[in-house]
C-alpha cells in the first residue's frame, strides 16, 4: 500500500508541475502522462525523466509548427 501511494502522489504532483510548466491544461498534462506511462512498469517509473521527455516533445513540435509557417 505504501509504494501505491508514494507512486500516486508523484503522479499528481507530476501533472500538476507538467501543467504550470507547459501552459497546458491539467486534464492534457494527464493525458500526455498517461500515454507515457501506458507500457511502463511502474516500479521503474521515473517522473522526471518522463517530465522532461514530454516538455522535449511539446518543445520539437511548437518549432515544427513555427518552421512550417
């Protein structure tokens, strides 16, 4: 029951930081999450590299985006 919690509490300490950081909404930073955490074990979960790996993507695509125009 502890590693449940301990786990539960970084995932929503994870959205909420994803969501100040990002400008997302909560509900797109849980679902970015959830995405990323879908084919991982989550006894190997590390939510900071998952943090950044998404802020890295979202990151790629607004430059996308900004050469396209």
């Amino acid at each position: 029951m502890n590693f449940e919690k301990k786990f539960l509490t970084k995932y929503l300490d994870t959205i909420i930081e994803l969501s100040k950081e990002t400008g997302m909404s909560k509900k797109e930073s849980r679902t970015m999450l959830d995405i990323s955490l879908s084919n991982q074990n989550p006894k190997t979960v590390d939510f900071n590299e998952i943090k950044t790996e998404i802020k890295s993507i979202i990151t790629i695509n607004i430059f996308s985006l900004l050469c396209k125009l």
